[in-house]
C-alpha cells in the first residue's frame, strides 16, 4: 500500500491507477452517496420496524434476524431505485458511463459482539476479492449506512499488498460459487460450512488500518488489498454497501493491481454491467479472464423473482 488519499483531485484514469498500485482513497460525504445510503437505511427501517435496527440484535432472536435480513439484502440489490442511485452516484465521482461497469451493490450487517458471523451476516476473515475470482482491474467502494468507529470497520492489512499469504484460492470455483454458495447464504445462522478461500496460514495482520468515515463517506480501493471485517464491539449492528467497479479501458489493456497470490478458477466479470446503458462485459473481453467452466456451475447468479423482491 502506498498511501491515503482523502477526496484526491485527481483525474478518473491517475485515480484507478493509484488504487492499481495500492493505495486507498476515502471521499466525504456528498448529496449523492448520502442519497444511495439514506435509501438503504429507509429499507432497513422499514424491514426491522418497530425496532431500531442498530439493537434490534438484542431483542430478537438470532433466527429472526436472519429471516428479516434474508428478503431484505435482495430488496435493496435489486429495486430500480438503488440502481438508479447508485449511477448517480458513480457520475458524480466522475466516472466514465461508457467505460465503467457496475456490479450489483451487496448491503452487509455485522451484529455486535458474534451475534450472527456466518450466512447473511458473514464476518470475513482476512481475504482479497481476487481470491473469489475478482478480477485485477476491480476496485471496491464501501459506504457506512450509520455512524460508526474503528471497532466496527473494515480492517486493511497493508504488509501483504505485495507480499503472497499461502491462501487455498486455487480449489475456489466461482461458478460453482453461483451454483451453491450464494443461494444458500440464509441457511447458515451459527456456523458457515460454505467453500470459500481462506489463508492456509495466519496472515501478517499488523501493521492494519481503519478507515472511519460518516455516513456517506466512501472508502475506496483495490480488490487485491487484503482486508477483514474487524470484530464488532460497539453493542450496535454495523450496516453498510459494497460496490464493485471495472473500467472496460484498464480490461482491455490488462491494467490492474498485481497478482501475488490468487488462483482461483472463473470470473465474476460476466455480472458486471455498462454505467450507461446496462450492457455487459463483452464476451471476447470476458473470455480473456475465464479460467474454466464447471459442467454443473452456474455462469450468472440469478435469484428467482420472488427473491428479487425480497418475498421468498
């Protein structure tokens, strides 16, 4: 990691490739991001009423919490509303709708003091995105919903941005992932048994950082940093976005962070969609970074629309 970057008045293409070359960015809070999370949060009060979702943890038990939170990640994944703001807000910061392709936003709940660690509420252990088939190019932009603090942010381990941590990426299947993995995220309430790549030895977790930003404040970086959910202690939920961002130009010419350590097998660039008009990632392109095609896998992940709705 080479440095921190706060609100960089730096042109889009220096921008990607700082965040290529380690560093992380944070952005203040703007009427755009604070929109995308002001919409989340309205989803989130409405699923948990009349409790308040930052303790409802305290007053549920944990398998009614999961069944609250089951429909509502796929509610707000998927509702034209947050599409619509999340370009907004992407345009904002200033990126090219014509080159940059957006995954679907993912809405993430870490409850207090390992309430819920698996499943819906899944704490992450230290791991890169590259390791679950992301490609080099993707950069990653995190929002906080709530206020927040260092005991209940995203933890970055900086030692190993160029330094490999034995991980078992290369038995991860991406497609398989789509086929099994992701579809059962709610049936793991106490434990999560799902096949996901770990490090096969304890990383160098120290020197870490924390980023703590307000509510629309977005940490942006490579989704080659190795990073974790660092334990919640603050007696209150955490809820936040992930997004996930290519820019079309960076695949094309084969830009993108180094790869010290990832082997596993897929791509999850075929759920990437174009800024401006939600075409995808062409296949030629694709295919440059498709590493196999399980017969029993699963290319896209596709919810049913019950599931879509947030109804199942």
């Amino acid at each position: 990691m080479s440095a921190l970057h706060l609100d960089p008045p730096l042109p889009p293409d220096e921008l990607r490739a700082r965040l290529h070359a380690g560093a992380l960015v944070v952005f203040s809070p703007r009427p755009s991001t604070a929109a995308l999370c002001a919409w989340a949060r309205e989803l989130i009060a409405q699923a948990f009423a009349p409790l308040d979702p930052l303790t409802a943890q305290h007053d549920l038990p944990v398998e009614r919490f999961v069944e609250v939170c089951a429909p509502l990640k796929p509610r707000f994944i998927h509702h034209p509303r947050t599409r619509e703001l999340l370009k907004a807000m992407m345009a904002d910061l200033r990126l090219d709708p014509d080159t940059t392709y957006l995954d679907v936003p993912r809405l993430r709940m870490v409850t207090s003091h390992g309430y819920l660690t698996a499943g819906v509420g899944y704490a992450h252990h230290p791991h890169r995105d590259t390791w679950y088939s992301a490609p080099m190019a993707q950069l990653n932009w995190w929002l906080p919903l709530w206020e927040m603090d260092a005991t209940s942010a995203v933890a970055f381990h900086p030692r190993h941005w160029e330094v490999p941590v034995p991980n078992d990426s290369s038995e991860f299947d991406y497609y398989e992932w789509n086929a099994v993995g992701r579809a059962q995220a709610a049936k793991h309430v106490t434990s999560d048994t799902r096949k996901q790549p770990r490090p096969l030895e304890p990383p160098a977790l120290q020197p870490e950082l924390r980023p703590v930003v307000p509510p629309g404040g977005v940490v942006l970086f490579s989704g080659a940093q190795l990073h974790s959910t660092a334990p919640n202690t603050t007696g209150r939920t955490r809820y936040s976005i992930d997004v996930r961002t290519v820019d079309l130009r960076d695949l094309l010419e084969g830009r993108g962070a180094p790869n010290v350590d990832s082997r596993p097998r897929g791509t999850s660039l075929r759920d990437f969609r174009r800024m401006s008009d939600d075409a995808p990632v062409p296949d030629e392109v694709v295919a440059r970074y498709d590493s196999g095609r399980p017969a029993d896998g699963v290319l896209v992940f596709r919810p049913n629309a019950e599931e879509r709705l947030g109804l199942a």
